[in-house]
C-alpha cells in the first residue's frame, strides 16, 4: 500500500508504521491516544479496471442528514454531495421530486410534501471507475388518528373475580413496527406491548391490543386507559408522538359480604357495629332468637349473644351469623383509676400538712 501512494501520503505511511513498530510500545501497557489528526489512507490510484476503485468502500458520497424521519406530509431537504473531483454527473434517483443529475459537486433533493410511505432515496455519482451510490434510510411516520380503549367478552354485570380482556385499538398508524402501547389501571403500567403486524409497505394500520385482568371490587371505578407511542429513535421528534385513549371505569358487582368479625367483641355502652356491604348495596335484616332486631348503639351485657343478618343483594342472598360478647365498659375503669388517683393526691397533701 505504501508504495503506490503519493510521495506525501508515502512520508506519513511510513511514519506511522515506524511509529507503531517501535519497540517502546510493545512494553508500554497503553499507548496514549495520539493527539495528531487522524491520517486516511491514501485514495486509491485511478488505474482502469482495479476492483477496488468501484463499490462502496471508494465511494466519496457524503448525505447531509444522513437519516431522516418525517411526519406524513411535511417537507424534506437532504444534500448529497462527493468529496472528490471526479466524480460526476451527481444525482438523485427517488420516487418523489428527483432533481436532475449536475456536473456540481453537490445536489439538493427538497420534497414540499412527504407522500410517500415506502419511498427509498438514493444518491449516485459516474466516475471513469463505475457508478457509486449511496441510501438515505427515510422513515415516514404518523401518529394514530384514534386511540380507544374497551371491555370485551360476556356482556352483563361484571363479577368480582371475573376475567375480562381490556382492548385497546390503535387507529391508522405507521410504522407499525416502532409502535408501543401501554395499559394502564389508574397511573399503573400494567402492560406494554409491541404490534407483530410485519407490514413492509410502511402504510398506516390499524392494531388491536389485548390484555386480560380478574377484576376485583377495588376496580369498581377504577380508570383504565391505554397510550399509544412512535418511538422514532434519536433522528425522530424530540418529544416521541404519543396518543392516549379515553378512561373507562368497569363497574363491578360483589356482596353481600360480612365486613366485622364473627366473634365480635364490643365494650359496654358502646355502639354494636357490623357492616354488610356490595354493589349494589344489599339490604341487611338482623336477627336476634328469630326476632328481628336494630342493632344496639349503647350496648350492655344483657345484649350478648347470637345475631344473624339476613342480606339481599344483587347477586344473592346470604345469611351471616355472628357472635357478640360485650365487655365491660371502659368508662368505669377510667373513673376507678380517677379515685385512686385522687386517694393518692390527698394522702400526699396530708403528708406535706
Ligand atoms: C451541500 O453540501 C456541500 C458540501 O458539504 C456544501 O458545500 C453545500 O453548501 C451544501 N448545500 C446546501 C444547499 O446545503
Ligand atoms: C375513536 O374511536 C372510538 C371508538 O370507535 C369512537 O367512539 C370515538 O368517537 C373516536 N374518536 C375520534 C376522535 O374519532
Ligand atoms: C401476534 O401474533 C399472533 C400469532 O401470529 C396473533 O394471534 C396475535 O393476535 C398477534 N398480536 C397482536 C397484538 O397483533
Ligand atoms: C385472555 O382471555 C381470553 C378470553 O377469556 C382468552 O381467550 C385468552 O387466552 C386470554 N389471554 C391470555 C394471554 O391469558
Ligand atoms: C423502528 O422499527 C424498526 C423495525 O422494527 C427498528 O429497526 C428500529 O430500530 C425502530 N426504531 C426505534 C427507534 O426503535
Ligand atoms: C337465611 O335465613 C332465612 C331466615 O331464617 C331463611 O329463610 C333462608 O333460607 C336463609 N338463607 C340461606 C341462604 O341460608
């Protein structure tokens, strides 16, 4: 290689490879990055039918950007241009808008409107040696018209523990393949899924996105949503395009269900609580020796014993009995303590008398 060069680019050549061959480096454990500009080989010598003169690694091609990824419908400039003498006619070879070849060492190709989905722009220049081209990889995206987010499956109440499949429809986007959606209960990600249409045509479509969840009387409104996302890569928007679906909120019906303990334990003078609860609320009776009964807000001990409610809800009727023993009140504790704390006092005071 050295010795076909040009007699400057042969004093470098040599230069380096003595400076690569010293001895010295072998034993130093890093040579430190040299601060010199870095020196390209030779060009290669114009002789007539050498292999290596074609193709692309003698191609002196440079695009300016050299990836582009635009909206649908809005303008685009890429400059071509060849670094070398030599090298024309220059030219654009492309489905849109092709400019004419030039003897220039640089040429503009500028579209007022992208309308081309699969559109593939090369640039190509003719030396004595051949042609060389080069691609510009072109992405064209849009963001989805419409994202929407529905229940399917059985239609009729949902049912706590029931599963139901969340369906998320991502209308007209492209491309496909750089298409991300994500479910979401509330501001939880629940799911995030990737299209495995293969389209190369790069045309918008449409997707549909599932995603399965057993519902639970804490989703009883509860908002679901989904977000469809471009990610178009470092060359794409600065913000990736990002649409988002409406909320639903399922109703879920569950109950009757005992919400207090089966033995419960109340203080005297309290109040005996116990809830049935559901969606929609049932209607609760309570029992006490097969009379029906209010349960008592001050209760004493007279109300212990056996207490059954009788719920009515949506789903159902249940019966749920529970157990009530009533302690003794905290109040007379207190005002024991109370006594002895003022015996204490006064003993005190007639010690200091
Ligand atoms: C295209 O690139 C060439 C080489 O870098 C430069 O000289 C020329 O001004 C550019 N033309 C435009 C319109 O940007
Ligand atoms: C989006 O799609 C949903 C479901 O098909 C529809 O109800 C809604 O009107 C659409 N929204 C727009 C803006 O087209
Ligand atoms: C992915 O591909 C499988 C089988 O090829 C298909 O059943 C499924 O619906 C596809 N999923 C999406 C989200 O398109
Ligand atoms: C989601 O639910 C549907 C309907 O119950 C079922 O056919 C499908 O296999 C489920 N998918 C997954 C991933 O569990
Ligand atoms: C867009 O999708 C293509 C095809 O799947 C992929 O090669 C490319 O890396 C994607 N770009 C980004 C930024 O994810
Ligand atoms: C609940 O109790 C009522 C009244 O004792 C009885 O008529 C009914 O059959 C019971 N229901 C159940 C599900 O045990």
């Amino acid at each position: 290689m050295c010795a076909s060069g040009r007699p400057i680019a042969l004093l470098l050549c040599c230069l380096i490879s003595s400076a690569t061959s010293s001895p010295v480096s072998i034993f130093t454990p890093a040579p430190p990055p040299s601060p010199s500009p870095t020196i390209l080989p030779p060009p290669p010598s114009p002789s007539p039918g050498d292999p290596e003169t074609t193709g692309e690694v003698g191609c002196p091609l440079t695009l300016s950007p050299s990836t582009l990824v635009v909206r649908f419908g809005d303008p685009v400039t890429a400059n071509c241009s060849v670094s070398r003498i030599g090298f024309s006619p220059l030219g654009w070879v492309v489905s849109l808008a092709a400019p004419e070849a030039t003897t220039d060492r640089f040429q503009v190709w500028r579209v007022d409107r992208m309308t081309d989905w699969s559109i593939r722009p090369t640039c190509y220049a003719l030396s004595e040696q051949g042609q060389c081209d080069i691609h510009l990889p072109l992405t064209v995206y849009k963001p989805p018209d419409n994202v929407s987010i529905s229940f399917v499956g059985p239609t009729g109440p949902m049912l706590e523990g029931q599963q139901c499949t969340l369906q998320c429809t991502v209308e007209d986007v492209a491309p496909v393949e750089n298409l991300t959606v994500t479910f979401y209960r509330g501001r939880t990600a629940l799911s995030q899924q990737q299209s495995n249409i293969s389209n190369t045509e790069k045309k918008p479509v449409t997707d549909i996105f599932s995603f399965n969840i057993t519902l639970s009387k804490e989703d009883d409104g509860v908002q679901y949503w989904c977000e469809a996302k471009l990610e178009l890569g470092p060359d794409g928007p600065q913000r990736p395009p990002v649409v988002t679906s409406q909320n639903i909120s399922p109703t879920v019906y569950f109950g009757p269900q005992l919400v207090c303990p089966t033995k419960l334990q109340v203080r005297e003078g309290e109040g005996l609580r116990c809830e049935v609860t559901g969606n929609p609320q049932p209607s609760v009776t309570w029992f006490r020796d097969g009379q029906v009964v209010v349960l008592p807000t001050h209760s004493s001990r007279k109300d212990a014993g056996k207490y059954t409610a009788f719920a009515e809800g949506l789903l159902g009727q249940k019966n749920f009995t529970v157990e009530v023993e009533v302690l003794p009140g905290s109040g007379t504790t207190n005002s024991c303590n109370e006594h002895f704390l003022l015996a204490v006092l006064l003993i005190q005071m007639i010690n200091w008398l």
